[in-house]
C-alpha cells in the first residue's frame, strides 16, 4: 500500500499524485443511564433477549414517548465537555423507515434543531495539539437487533436496545489520517468517560461510528466526494476502513473515473468495503416532528446547574498537572487521558513524591496492567499500597531495585509493602559502619583491581560497587555505598 | 323504574345512590337491550359477562362516593382496554388485545364505572360514516340505512339508541361532534392536551382528543370532569387548573358574548342549517348573552390543512402495524413481501388512501410545499381564534353542513365525505374545545346540531352556554326502535 507518514502526515501516493484524506465521523454513543430515551425500561447490556422491553419500546398501540430528564442532562454534560453551544430549544423528530428491528417503524431523533451545536476538541498529536471541529450532537434512539443466525428460515428480533438513548456526535471533516480518529475517538472516549455520560465500551457496541472518507489532490481547496462507510465498531476497523476506502477513492481517479457518493459497509473480514446502496437508492426518512414531544426547552438555570457538575475535565487536567507537578506534557497526557489513571495518580501522589509516582505508575504499573490486560481501576496493586512503597525508597528504607522485588510480590494480593520488607529483611542497609566492613572485605579480596583503579581505571568503581552490593545481598544503600567506597579507593 | 335505559347518567346516579337502583339492574337493562339491537352493529366486541360480574362486585359493596357509581359504560373500540380486544375498527387489530388500560378508560373504572364493550367506528377513526369499520357500516337509530356518523358511529348510535347511558369517543377532525350531531346527541371536544392521550389508538398525534358523548350537557360535564386529567404519560398532557364541571354549571350566561363567524356561510350550505343558526342566535340573545359578528380568514384553508397534517401524522403513526409484533400477519416469502401482504390485507381502502396521501406530503420535495406550508397555515388559523377571543368569549356555528345522510352515499366520493368535517376541523387544528348539541332538525327529521367553540382550557363557558341553550331548545330525539 502507498502510504506515507511522516511528521504525522498522512498522503496516499501515486506516480504523478499525491492525495490528501479527508475523514469526517459520526460518533455514535450510548448515554450511560439505567434508563432509555424515552421509556423506564432497564438498559442492562447482556440481558435475556426481550426481558428489557417495555410497551412503549415495543410500541404497542396507544403507547406514548415520555423523554427521560437524565438523558438530556446527560447530552448537555457531554456538549459542555465539547465546549459547544447548548441550544435551548431543540427538536424531536420522526425519521420514517420500515425494518423489524424498528418497532415503531420510525426512529425518535433529532433533524433540523439538535440539542447540541458546534463545539471542538483537542488532540494531543505527537508534534502539537490540533482542534478537531464539532458540527453538532444530537439525541437519538436506537432500535433493536435481528438475530439472522440462529435459525435457518426465521430472523430472531432482541428488543433490548430498542430506545436506548444514543448520542450522534457528528464532527466536522477535519480529520486528515488514521492516526487523527485514533486520537480523536480515545480523546471523545476519554471527555465521556469523565463526564460518566457514556462508558466508551466498543466492544459492547456503546461507541460505534459512521466514517465519512473524501480525498483531494493535495493543495485542493474543494472537497472530493465523499462515502460514508456505516457503523464499524472498533477504531482498528476505522482505521483499516479509512485506508482502504481511501485507496479506492485515489484509484478510481486515478484511472479517470467518477467516484459515487454512496453508504459502504467495511467487510472486517476481507478487510475491504463494499457498496451498500447508492445516493438514488437512499431512503427518504419523511423527517418531520415527532407530535407526542413538546420542542424540549431548555432553561438557563437548568443548564448552570449542570455546568456545576462538570468534573475537571482531560485538558484542564492536563494544565494543572504540567503547572503545579512539574509534569512534561508527554507525562500529563499519559496520566490524564484515561479519567481513572488520573484518579488513582492523584491518589497516590497525596502521601508521595510525584517524581516517583508518575515513573512507576507509567512503568511499572502500566507494564503489570498491559501484561495482565487490566484496567487501571482493576489494578492488583491499590494507590495505597504503591504510595507506601514510594514512601519506602523516598526515606532510603529500601533502593529502587529491591522496590521492584517488592512491587512484584505486591501484585499477589495487594500486599501492604512495609509487611513484605519486615517479613524477608528488605529494609536497606544504612548503617556506615556495616557498609564499611563489607566494602573493606571486597578491597581485600580483589587488590589487583584495586591496583588497577588506583593507576587510572576510574570505569573500575562500578564493579566496587556491585562486589558490595552484592555482599549485602542487594540490600546496601547505594548511595552510602557509593561515598564510603570513594572515600576508601580515593583516600 | 319503566325504562331504566331511557334515564340519563345523572338520573342514573341518582337512583342509585338512593338505592332506587342496583348496578346490577341497570347493566342487566343495558345488556338486553344492546342484545336486541344487534342490527344496529354498535358493539364491536362486548363485555356483557364481566360488566355482569363487575356490577354484582359494586352491589356488594357499594361505594356511592365515587362519580360514576356502578355505572355501565361501553366506549369508542380506539380506547385500549386490558384483557378486552381492542381493534380500532380495523382487520390489522382483529387480534389485538391490550394488556394495558388507557388512561381515559381508568379514570372512568376508577369512578366506579364499568365496561359495558367496545363500540365500533371507523377504522383508525378515519371516517365520517362509520362506512370504513373492518366490522361493518353501523346504522343511526334516527332512521334505516342512515350513517350515525363518524369516526365514532358506533359511539354515537349507542348513545342514540339507549344502549349506553353516555359514551367517550374520540374527535381529530370533528369524530365525536358531527355523529353527536347525525343522532341528536350532545358531544364534546376537549381542548388539546386535556384528556390523556396514553393508551388511545393513535389516528394523528397532534389533533387526536378524547371527549364525552351524552344524552344531555349536564352528563358530558360530569364525564368530563371524571376523564380530564393531567397525566404524565402523555408528553401533551397540560397541567392546568380543571373546573369542576359539573358542579360549576350553570344557565345564567348573561353578557357573554358569543361570536358568529361570516366565512363559516359556506357555499352551497342548505337552508336548514342557516335557519338552524339563526334559531340558535336568537336563542343565545333570549339567553341574554350577545351576538358579536367576526371574521375568521383563514377557515377555507382549514379543510386541505386537516388533510396534510392528519394523513402526514397518520401514515407515521401506522407504521407500527407491520405483523411483527402484535395483530394481523399475512405469511410472506420475506419480510418485505410479508409487510407488504400484512398492510395490504390489514388495512381498508381509506386507511391506505390516506397513508399514501400522509407519505407523500412528507417525501422529500413534497415536505416544504405541503406539510410544512399546512404547519405554517395552521398557525395562521389558529391566531384567527386567538384575535377573536380578545373580544368574545366563544363561538356559535352549524356543527355539520347537513344531517345524516344514506349509507353508501358517499363512500364513492372522498372530498364530498371530507366536507363533513368543514365547520369542525378548525377546532380541531387550533386545539379549542368545542361541544355540539342537538337544536333542531330538518325537513326529513333528522336532527341537526350547533357547534360551540371555546377558549383553550374554558369547557366551562361552553358547557354553560350549551346547558342554557338545551333548556331552551328542549330538542327531544324521535327514536322509534324500528330496529326491533
């Protein structure tokens, strides 16, 4: 594949050309709630099939639409979180279309007037930020799924997701490479996961997105046609989609032909898209509003109220911890981009040298969690515990490199480290004159190398020390160790 | 008591609380007089056994508290009622039974009332003949092969014919007003929002209300009080400040003043109902309430308006009737063709015209020209009511543009059909409340109706004005059971 990136740019290559990608997504997140959109039903993933159904979601005759006040506040929080404006008066509407699935034969959302307008959000790219524009979010409701493999001749309909309220967060097309989505879904993700308006979970379809993919000859103002590849649901399929769907943009033009505006699907096996159905073939959805909703209205107060539950959110948190820890902006995003790594480093660092923390909970810990694939608020060793542990080598109790035999044991049980080093004799040895007699036991059993150091092979005081080291069996103060050794060799 | 089914509800009441009558009496005298007049084709589904049952409950224990003491009721087949079918005059529910109570059907049992059945209409209460019910035309009590009226015929003819004390049924073009007005009954439109919509087949969200049909004012304003509730289930439902209806009513309107509006002179429109009119001016004026003349512009625009915004709204609200889940299925090749075969068989000729008239007017193209212009007429004829109600306090019309006209007269003719609606459909797209009442007839004797329309949220005024008027006119129906 002719692919080329460098300085994080992204252009797809041929003989004469080169092309730029234009991305563009719509976000599809789940609304973290225990209830749907517009129904009480329970919104448990993994259920029993149909035992999460209410009338309403199965639409019965007669059955009415009730919009659920948490959900709204949960799309205003997360059009906080994109910096975007909060309309105060938006509109649901029906978009008319028949499937089995759809109960209603319409879905509920929103067309002309969402709820949330433009907004942005920041990628931090390796070589600088870059602003990733918001076109709008809007609240919609999702249907239910047919089951095609189960039986030969039937389809099994699951109701379950019927009216689980769905986010649509459609961004504006200013993502230029595979690596940008990456960046941009994990940065969406990471602005949700700390509002708590939706768990990021792809795997239980909670974020999936349509991608809309154009290229242009680069240097070309006007944007190429565009196709829209629906619903992939992890950002390695986006990202192999993109480059794929891409390609086959540049090689149409390429051999001098039209590229059709058209729905694509990405077929993760074959790793290719394929047309699903051409602009002529689009269905006419009949948008029109919804009768059973009032336009929802919303109230200033209602909304700073919300604005007083905005929990510091990844780029003030950012700021903070390169302005009051001293932290690199590499180090900050590492810490801030998942809002539970953040909140178990603050918790360490309470009682703890923030140095120390942040190289072993991007070290250590992050090493033992990606081992034991874990999330961080799954971690085997507790702030508590790896706080102590960074009390113990700050207070010279114990080196770094016996810390390491200790955090290691730590990872059974979340033992308390201060138990480990009382029950097998970690505590460092401290004492001068302890240190002395082994130093001066190492200078007599090794008196050529102590001859050749003296005559000028200063590289030699590195095995001094390790003869010593290893004498206290690992134990010895190497900073102790080190100034007696030099006052011995050198005196 | 001679004829128990002759009384009227409050009557009813009266001899109940006083013990004069048992529920069980009274359900028994309705069920038997419903059982010998089957020709009619009123009851879509009964519930003769169970009212039978319920009523015998009451009589154990009576509880004389409540509105509606033991009362049997039978109601439009659009109300959901658990555990009886309810179909909505339509094959594509033939099956259907709710497991759900709508709300307006509860508040009337939680009064003490008691289902009496379902009573037939036109199908997705579209129609103004009761000539589109899957289960068959209904014939008006007033007369042989006369339509009672629709959508709510088999409400209306009910009422009529004494197989029912009162009736709800449901009005989104004029369906409660113009089959009260074919039968000499009184009928009753609630202000949008009023009435619960939860648990009602829904024909056009924006326009459906549900209302109460009665022998007489004073019956409605008590029904009305007992079925007028905010609800939260229903997004529309509006909370505010109900009248007691009953108690509060009363015949002195003096210095209201009620407005006659010119454009509702329709062409064409037959002498009867002008001098009809006339009788009610002159009856309001003897009321000591005065005439004030108004202009209403935007009336002619109402009717093609009501037929955009309904059918739009209908051909969504019908979607939901695809085979999958509940009623009618027809087994297809695939679910395209098993959609298709379902809606094909479920549905009647009009349901389907108007499904295809609501699908086109919301296609993309179409949608600015119709739906959206019709949206935008329709603000315009609301604020019509709006800038006449700053100078009076309601307003006399006809309520139909004649009386009950022959079965099969105008099943062939869909715009003749549809002006039935004309001097009703307004109301129904500016959201008022409007009660008809019979006030005389025409040269065949059929009754004809008056239409009072009131401010949103004052049922009060018109009820009153319309309690005033009926001691008046004292309109007596000429019912002559030629069905037995």
């Amino acid at each position: 594949m002719d692919v080329m990136a460098k300085n994080n740019q992204f252009f797809i290559e041929r003989e004469q050309n080169k092309y730029e990608v234009v991305i563009g997504l719509e976000v599809h997140a789940q609304v973290t709630s225990d209830s749907k959109l517009f129904s009480s039903s329970p919104t448990k993933f993994g259920a029993e099939p149909n035992t999460q159904v209410s009338l309403v979601d199965a639409a019965f005759p007669g059955m009415l639409p009730v919009i659920n006040e948490f959900c709204i506040k949960q799309a205003i929080k997360t059009g906080i979180g994109l910096k975007a404006k909060i309309n105060k008066k938006s509109i649901f509407d029906r978009k008319n279309y028949f499937y089995a699935d759809l109960p209603q034969g319409y879905q509920i959302s929103q067309y002309k007037y969402p709820i949330i307008g433009e907004g942005k959000v920041i990628l931090d790219m390796a070589d600088g930020q870059k602003e990733i524009g918001i076109e709008r979010l809007h609240l919609e409701q999702d249907a239910g799924k047919s089951i095609h493999d189960i039986d030969p001749t039937n389809t099994f309909v699951d109701l379950n997701r019927s009216g689980v309220a769905l986010m649509e967060i459609v961004s504006k097309p200013d993502l230029r490479s595979p690596e940008e989505v990456n960046i941009y879904i994990k940065k969406l993700r990471s602005i949700m996961r700390y509002l708590g308006t939706c768990d990021g979970n792809m795997q239980e379809g909670s974020l999936r997105a349509d991608v809309n993919v154009s290229v242009r000859r680069q240097g070309d103002d006007n944007f190429g046609t565009r196709c829209e590849i629906k619903n992939v649901n992890s950002i390695k399929f986006m990202q192999m989609a993109i480059i794929y769907e891409a390609n086959r943009q540049v090689d149409l033009i390429e051999e001098g032909k039209n590229i059709d505006q058209e729905t694509r699907l990405f077929d993760t096996k074959k790793n290719e898209t394929r047309s699903m159905r051409s602009k002529e073939d689009a269905h006419d959805y009949r948008y029109f509003p919804d009768p059973d909703l009032l336009p929802l209205e919303i109230s200033d107060e209602f909304i700073s109220k919300i604005k007083d539950e905005i929990p510091e959110l990844p780029d003030e948190k950012k700021k903070r911890f390169i302005d009051k820890f001293n932290l690199s902006s590499y180090e900050a995003n590492i810490l801030v981009s998942d809002f539970d790594t953040s909140k178990y480093f603050e918790e360490v660092i309470k009682n703890s040298d923030v140095k120390l923390a942040t190289n072993w909970i991007t070290g250590e810990l992050f090493a033992v969690l990606n081992e034991k694939n874990l999330e961080i608020s799954k971690s085997p060793v507790s702030s508590n515990n790896l706080s102590k542990l960074i009390n113990l080598i700050k207070d010279g109790t114990i080196s770094g490199k016996i810390a390491k035999t200790i955090f290691e044991e730590m990872i059974d049980g979340d033992k308390d480290p201060q138990t480990i080093v009382d029950q097998k004799g970690l505590k460092q040895e401290s004492d001068p004159k302890a240190l002395e007699e082994l130093i001066n036991k190492v200078i007599k059993n090794n008196t050529s190398k102590v001859e050749e150091y003296k005559s000028g092979k200063d590289k030699l005081f590195g095995f001094f020390v390790g003869q010593v080291m290893k004498e206290s069996k690992g134990k010895g103060n190497p900073q102790l160790i080190n100034k007696i050794l030099k006052e011995k060799l050198n005196g | 008591m001679s004829d128990i089914t002759k009384l009227s509800l409050n009557e009813l009441i009266k001899n109940i609380r006083n013990k004069k009558l048992s529920s069980t009496e009274i359900t028994n005298s309705f069920i038997e007089r419903s059982e010998k007049s089957k020709k009619l084709n009123t009851y879509v589904t009964d519930n003769f056994s169970n009212a039978l049952a319920a009523a015998k409950i009451f009589d154990e224990k009576p509880n004389m508290d409540l509105k509606l003491p033991g009362i049997p009721i039978a109601v439009k087949d659009l109300f959901c009622t658990n555990g009886v079918r309810t179909t909505a005059g339509s094959n594509i529910l033939n099956n259907f039974i709710p497991p759900y109570e709508s709300t307006v059907t509860q508040s009337m049992w939680d009064e003490g009332a008691i289902l009496l059945g379902k009573l037939n209409c036109d199908e997705f209460a579209m129609g103004s003949s009761n000539e589109t019910s899957f289960f068959g035309n209904v014939q008006n009590p007033i007369g042989e092969n006369l339509v009672p009226g629709g959508s709510s015929g088999g409400s209306s003819a009910a009422l009529a014919a004494n197989l029912t004390p009162v009736t709800i049924g449901t009005d989104t073009g004029g369906s409660i007003r113009q089959p009260a007005s074919f039968t000499g009954t009184v009928g009753l439109k609630p202000t949008y929002g009023s009435c619960s919509r939860y648990g009602i087949v829904a024909f056009a969200s924006s326009l459906d209300q549900a209302g109460p049909m009665s022998q007489n004012v004073k019956d409605a304003a008590l029904l009305l009080e007992v079925i007028s509730k905010f609800d939260n289930k229903d997004s529309t439902s509006i909370d505010f400040k109900r009248n007691k209806y009953s108690s509060e009513l009363t015949n002195n309107i003096k210095g209201l003043k009620i407005g006659i509006p010119n454009e509702y002179r329709v062409e064409g429109m037959p002498k009867e109902i002008e001098d009809l009119w006339k009788t009610g001016i002159e009856i309001i004026k003897d009321c000591g309430a005065e005439i004030v003349d108004i202009s209403l512009p935007n009336t002619k625009y109402a009717l093609p308006t009501y037929y955009i915004v309904a059918p739009a709204e209908a051909s969504s609200n019908l979607a939901r009737y695809d085979g999958v889940k509940y009623g009618f299925r027809s087994e297809g090749e695939n679910l395209i063709d098993m959609y298709e075969k379902t809606r094909s068989e479920g549905f009647g000729e009009e349901v389907k015209r108007r499904i295809l008239i609501g699908t086109y007017v919301l296609s993309s193209g179409y949608y600015d020209a119709y739906y959206l212009k019709a949206q935008k007429v329709r603000q315009l004829i609301k604020k019509d009511f709006d800038n006449v109600y700053n100078n009076v306090d309601a307003i006399l019309t006809p309520s139909t543009p004649s009386s009950a006209f022959k079965i099969g007269e105008k099943t062939d003719d869909p715009v003749s059909m549809y002006l039935n609606d004309i001097f009703t459909v307004p109301v129904n797209l500016a959201g008022l409340p409007g009660i008809s009442i019979p006030t005389g007839i025409d040269n065949k004797g059929f009754p004809l109706g008056l239409q009072i329309i009131g401010k949103p949220f004052d049922e009060q005024t018109i009820l009153n004005i319309a309690y005033s008027m009926e001691e008046k006119i004292n309109f007596k129906n000429d019912i002559t059971d030629w069905w037995m």
